[in-house]
C-alpha cells in the first residue's frame, strides 16, 4: 500500500471552465443590481407587492382579542393597545 500522494484520485481544476464561471457571475450580479435599481424608481407606479407573511394590523380586531384574552386570564387591570406602525402594536396595562 502507498502513499496518499502517489494515487491519482484527483482531476486537475480546468481554468477557462472556471473564469468563465466567475465571469458568468459577475454578470449576473451586474444584472441583479441593475434591476433592483430600476424597480425601486418604479415602486410608486403600484407595482408593489402585498406583504402576505405579515399583515397589517386591524386595531379593532386587536382590541377584542385583547379583552377576551384578559377575561379568560381574569386580569383585573385594564390593557391599552396602541398602534405604532402597520404592523407593529405594543400592549401595556393602564
């Protein structure tokens, strides 16, 4: 039995195969950025998306869930819901 060294179980990296991958990247990357730039001039025409993952808050709703939440816990003190941004709400007591 040899050495590691002395089998061949190894290819040798074909350098054109792999420039012309790095290039093909470069490109790609070029594209991305040249279209990310020209759709956010465009986000006012309407062509932005519904954020589904995380939808707005509808402030009625919160507040009944709120108070169902504190009768079935039977909290005595009162908790106010503000809302802060479209998809942001803090809950404290009064």
């Amino acid at each position: 039995m040899g050495k590691i060294s002395d089998q061949k179980n190894f290819k040798s990296i074909n350098l054109t195969k792999f420039k012309f991958f790095i290039f093909k990247l470069r490109i790609n990357r070029l594209a991305g950025d040249t279209l990310k730039l020209f759709s956010s001039k465009f986000d006012s025409l309407g062509t932005r998306k519904y954020n589904q993952k995380f939808p707005k808050f509808n402030i009625k709703e919160i507040n009944e869930r709120i108070e169902k939440f504190r009768k079935i816990l039977k909290i005595e003190n009162k908790l106010q819901c503000i809302l802060l941004a479209d998809r942001t709400i803090i809950i404290r007591k009064v």
